[in-house]
C-alpha cells in the first residue's frame, strides 16, 4: 500500500503528520524508546524493534545495524532506526577511525574553521559506518577541574563554547541534514551539568535561574540559532530538581522561550534514575508521566518506559497528546535525515573516507594548534645541536593516555587491550621519527606508572638519560582519572611521577616537560622547575607527530588555554571570569590569588606587542556595533600566529558582573618584525547582563573595552566605551 509520507516531494513536516495519524499506541511510544545495543541480547534487540517498534539504538556498529535496520524497515509503516554514537572528537568508537584531540584539546587552537572541518570529518566517517547521530558537542561549562568530565568540554568560557560549538555543529550537520554526509548533533548536557556541587558528576547543581541565563544558557542558545537538532538533558538536578523532571527548563525554556524545534533525549537511564538514585518517584510509572510531561522526547536506556507509558495512556493518566509531540519531533528529524527515502545507509558513503589521508591531514593541522607552550625559559625550545635526547615518563608511549575518553578503549564497553589497527603516534614515536631524520639518538625510559606509586625505576631513568643533551618528561593523567564515576579530589601528580621529575631536575640537564592529561593538573614545582612545557591535553592518532614538529621547530606553537590552572587544588573554582567582592586578595596559606595559568594564556616561540588600540566609537547607543582596533607587532624572529583578545567589564552594573568577560577574538599570522592592524566588531547588544527580574538588558554606563594576548591584567591594554 502506497502511504501519502512515502511521497518525497512533500515537506518533512507533512510527511510526518500523515505517519502519525496512522500510527498505533504501541508504536508511537515505541519511537520514543533508544535502546543500548550493549545491554540487550540479540533476540531481545530483534524483538525491541519487530515487536515494540523502537525508534532508536545506540551502540551498535557494521552489520549488526544493517539488520536491525532492515528489520525496521519491514515492520507495517517501515519506519526507520536512527542509530546513535558517541563520535566525541572522532569516531573514536570504531577501531581503525580517525580520533581528534579532545574538545577541550581543540578548543585551545581558537580555530573554528579546523574544528567545523573535524566534526564534518567526524561526520563522514560516522556516515560511512551507517550511522546517523553523534552524542556532541558537550556545551558544560568547565569551571571545576576536579570534574571528571572536564576533558569533553570546551573550556570554562561560555561564549567561546558557544562559538565553537557553532563550529562543529556546522560541521556535523552540513548545509542539509540529507546530505548523506551529515549526521545529528546533540547539544549536552542540558543544564548546567559541569557545574554540580563539589565536582561530582551528575550530583545537584546549586544555582538560580538567573545565573542559569547569564552563565549557562548562552552556549545553548548558540547552539539553537545554528539548528542543532538534537539536545541531551543532563544527569543532574539544578536546585534539587533532576533534569528529566525539569519542565521549566526543558518545555518552557528551551522549547517554548528558545524555539528549539528539534528533539530532546534523556541521558543514559535518566528517568529510571528518577526513582532509583534521585528518589523524586515511588516507580517507574511517576518517573514516566514526569519524564514526558516535562518535555523529554526520547528515552535512552529505560526500557521498562515502553510498558508503563503504554498502561498510563490507556488509562488516560497520560495524555496520548503528550506522546504525538514527541513522535512528531523525532519523525520530523528522520524526514528531514532522509531516512524514508534509502539514504543514509552502510555503504552509501564509502568507508574508504575512514581515515583517508585527507582525513589526516586536517587531524594534524589541528593537533598542532591545539597544543600551547606554557613555559620557554631561555628559548630552551625548539631544540637546537642536540645529538642525543632522553624521552622519560609513563605517558611518553601509552595511547590509551594519550586518546583520553570516548575512544574504543573505553566505550561501549572497556576494552583495554585492544590493538589499534591503525597508524598512530604516540609521543615517543614521534620524537623517534623526526629526531631520526636529523641523525639525533633518542633513549627511553618508562620511568614510573601512572597509578601505582610503588612501580618506579629511578635508576633506569637516570640511565637512559647518559650522555643526553635534554631530557623531555612527558607526565601527566590517564583513563582512571577522567571520564564519568572519576571526580578527583586532588589535581596533583598521581603514582611516582613528582618524585621521578625531582631526580631528573638533580642531572642539571634542560629538563622539558610535556604533559598528557585530560584537565587542568597543580604543576606548581613543573612550573618553577621545567626549562619548557607543552600541554597537550589528550591530543589524538597523531599527537606525537604534532609534539615533534613544535619540539624542534618545525612548527611555532600558537594555542590558548581555554581553562585556568590552579596553583593547588584547594584553589579549585579559579576561572577568569569571576565576580567581584572576595574580602581576602588570597586564600591565607597561599602566596597568591591568581591562577598559575589563565585562561587565554600561550606562548610562542616569538613574541608580540600591543598599542594603539582604538574605538571606532567612544560613545554609542545600545543598538550599534562597533569597531576594535589594535596594533599588534611580531617583535621576535619567527613568524606567527597570535590570537588576540576582546575582553569587556561592565563597570558598574545593577547585578554583579565578571570582573572580565571574552567578547571576541581573532586569529592572525604576523611575519617577523610586522605590524598588522587587528579590527574585531562588538555588537554593544553582546554588552546585555540578566538583571534581578531575569530580564536581558543592556544597561546604559562605562564599559572597560581590553585587548590583549590573554585574560590577564597585566596583559591587556585599555579604552574605555560609554553606552547611552
């Protein structure tokens, strides 16, 4: 029988309200049901999707999903699977694909075009595997280091996250979503998640709605504006409200206030954990009704949803309304994918993309930008007449470190001695390979372990660096220390590895450190003691060739930290963007108040200056945008790449506001001894604060306008801009 949505020429709108009315009960809120691949035996996946019409899997890779689509397909409307991953900065779930620097790794190249290009990279490679829908980008604000997750955010700065965001969802997306090279995207988590109380993950976070608009919701926003189709809810309450139950949040903001017309899915059993961990339902059956009334879509991984929506509708305790709004969303997106209509199916993209050499090469422009030189104390670096150098440190050879999270490795299920079946770099390799091409030896020594304290070998170490000209520490974390269920209560080094630093330090050689971590480490006495540092974060396949390339000059390292480095954990919140009025400059028992390293902190291996900074305006309505300038010359002697700052502080303000705040920034290369004229726009409607009614407003007064190479004072020169 010929059905009017099987007709392609009509809109995806259309298509879907003639599905809908010919939909059963059963499998109307069978579309609402995701299912986990990993936590289903076969048979039962078979019947999820022939008998209960599930709408969603998650998990599942090749021919696997292949069958269950076509048993999809053959059900009585033939309505298709969306299959969903947690392609994070790659597709890293697939063994063999290209794997990304982190976001929060990416995030510090500032570069929107390289990260645009690595979600639609990610895009094609997802595609290619017959998949539809990546669980990215993470718009959290990374605020606490002590968080487990602070590596699959972009940082602590919420309108950079927001640009970036944009970023890659354009890329994830496409122009079209049925571009058979476009996947979903999926803003997470909605709200607030990064902030819960004390670092714990999916814990209560403690804040007002104002501080909701104001901090949290403009990444969202960003996201809505540029289309993104999906959005997750978070794990955790917001003033002891879960997320899932959240109506004001999820209906009343992001949908009704924000016109978000896409569909929302839960996290990972999110209303099952309404009963279960957070104790706001007696049963599943509360947990349900609150779930969909307060605006969730799609449900992952409670499968026992199906039954109790089913009985409660019947029973007219659930609106059968309710269930038509949610089906009509997730049927829109499937339209609109192309679903109905064959693509986006295996083989329809070749998998010969799957980490294709041009693939590759835009990973590693990426990788170089995203790592940022910390220290350089008497141009130790790049590395010049050296004949022999000592690679020493647990990171120095572990990929698993070096990938972090979200990689075949961890997920679905933990896998740690899987062999890549690819060509990757570890930073060892690639200090092997260059140093090889300009005839200098290279030893190595582990040194210590990441973990346990009792494995180190100071005098294998100490041998390996006999007769070495420098000695290159590469330190830092791993998997046991990042990722969800892994909040630190210290940021300090694990195992052995202070102490292995410590005997290094006593050779008197140039001693570099390069850290491998997933977020912000207390490196106070690497700070003091290293000759340089690079960080690298979790830098992806070919971190090592990108580390390489900047050790010995091939490339001028020009990344930003996205997030502030506390001196000592106890120091922990320490972002830029903080209010005024702490009674104390310092905590007592520290020497200062300041980060170690602030947000929008880089060195290169040349150095700039500002002047002349000027506003095509001084005075201005709230309705006008203006024009920053700023001369900005490469006093060194190598060519670079500065990013220069716009930060704004709202001097006197009827709420209290940052004492700074990122409104804008450019990327520019600068020949040595060149002076180039830098102009970033400034709309004065970006000036706009949340006051005490929750109203956005933009607030007539003195604005400071600094700009700068990164947040600190000392580093930012000065105008001030009046709003009538």
């Amino acid at each position: 029988m010929n059905y009017i949505y099987q007709n392609p020429s009509l809109t995806p709108m259309e298509r879907t309200l003639n599905l809908l009315s010919l939909m059963t009960l059963e499998e109307k809120v069978g579309q609402m049901m995701q299912i986990s691949y990993s936590m289903v035996n076969p048979t039962e996946a078979e019947e999820w999707v022939s008998k209960k019409f599930s709408g969603s899997f998650l998990h599942v890779l090749g021919d696997n999903a292949d069958h269950l689509q076509e048993l999809a397909l053959s059900t009585r409307l033939g309505i298709p699977l969306i299959f969903g991953i947690d392609a994070i900065h790659g597709h890293g779930l697939l063994n063999g694909a290209t794997i990304f620097p982190s976001q929060l790794a990416m995030s510090c190249s500032f570069n929107t075009d390289l990260i645009e290009k690595a979600g639609r990279v990610t895009a094609k490679e997802v595609a290619a595997d017959g998949l539809h829908w990546t669980f990215s980008p993470v718009l959290c604000i990374g605020r606490d280091a002590r968080w487990g997750r602070i590596d699959e955010t972009f940082g602590e700065d919420p309108y950079l996250i927001g640009i970036l965001a944009s970023a890659i969802i354009k890329g994830y997306q496409g122009e079209n979503l049925s571009d058979p090279n476009s996947i979903l995207a999926c803003a997470k988590h909605y709200l607030a998640y990064g902030e819960s109380t004390g670092a714990k993950d999916a814990y209560d976070t403690e804040v007002t709605v104002r501080k909701i608009r104001e901090v949290f919701l403009p990444p969202f926003k960003k996201a809505v504006e540029v289309g993104c189709a999906t959005f997750m809810t978070g794990y955790q309450s917001i003033d002891g409200t879960p997320m899932a139950a959240n109506k004001k949040m999820l209906k009343g903001i992001l949908k009704d206030e924000l016109g978000f017309e896409g569909f929302v899915v839960t996290d990972w059993n999110n209303t099952g954990s309404l009963v279960s961990n957070q104790k706001v339902s007696p049963d599943i059956f509360d947990a349900s009704k609150k779930t969909i009334e307060s605006g969730n879509d799609m449900i992952m991984n409670t499968n026992d949803f199906y039954d109790a929506t089913l009985e409660q509708v019947k029973k007219g305790e659930i609106s059968e309304s309710l269930i038509d709004e949610a089906v009509k969303r997730i049927l829109n997106i499937k339209f609109s994918m192309g679903l109905f209509d064959g693509k986006k199916r295996r083989g329809y993209v070749s998998k010969d993309v799957i980490n294709c050499v041009e693939h590759q090469e835009a990973n590693i422009q990426l990788t170089r930008e995203s790592m940022v030189l910390l220290e350089n104390k008497n141009n130790t670096l790049p590395l010049k007449n050296i004949k022999k150098i000592a690679v020493i440190g647990p990171n120095a050879d572990d990929i698993q470190a070096q990938f972090g999270d979200w990689t075949f490795f961890s997920h679905p299920n933990p896998s740690p001695d899987a062999i890549p079946n690819f060509e990757y770099y570890t930073m060892l390799r690639g200090i092997q390979e260059l140093a090889s091409s300009k005839e200098v030896e290279v030893s190595y020594h582990k040194g210590c372990d990441i973990m346990n304290k009792e494995d180190i070998d100071i005098d294998g170490a100490i041998n390996s660096c006999k007769d070495a000209d420098v000695i290159i520490a590469v330190v830092g974390d791993c998997l046991a220390l990042n990722g969800e269920f892994k909040d630190r209560a210290t940021l300090d080094l694990s195992g052995s590895q202070q102490k292995l630093l410590e005997e290094l330090k006593k050779l008197n050689k140039p001693l570099v450190v390069v850290l491998v971590n997933g977020k912000p480490l207390s490196i106070q006495w690497i700070t003091q003691n290293a000759d340089a540092v690079i960080e690298t974060f979790n830098s992806g396949t070919l971190g090592g060739k990108a580390l390489a390339q900047i050790l010995f000059g091939e490339f001028n390292p020009c990344g930003k930290l996205t997030i502030s480095f506390p001196y000592h954990s106890g120091q922990t919140p320490v972002y830029y963007n903080h209010l005024p009025g702490w009674h104390s400059p310092k905590y007592a028992d520290m020497p200062v108040a300041e980060p170690l390293y602030s947000f929008g902190y880089g060195l290169s291996y040349t150095n700039y200056e500002y002047s002349n900074l000027k506003l095509s305006k001084a005075i201005c309505s709230k309705e006008d945008t203006i024009t920053v300038s700023v001369d900005v010359t490469n006093v060194g002697e190598s060519d670079g790449t500065e990013i220069v700052q716009l930060y704004i502080n709202d001097i006197v303000s009827s709420v209290m506001t940052p004492v700074k705040e990122l409104k804008g920034f450019k990327r520019v290369f600068i020949k040595a001894g060149e002076t180039n004229t830098v102009n970033i726009n400034l709309a004065i409607s970006d000036l706009i604060i949340v006051n005490a009614d929750e109203e956005y407003v933009v607030e007539p007064g003195e604005f400071e306008i600094m700009v700068g190479s990164d947040s600190r004072d000392q580093s930012l020169i000065k105008e001030i801009l009046t709003v009538k």
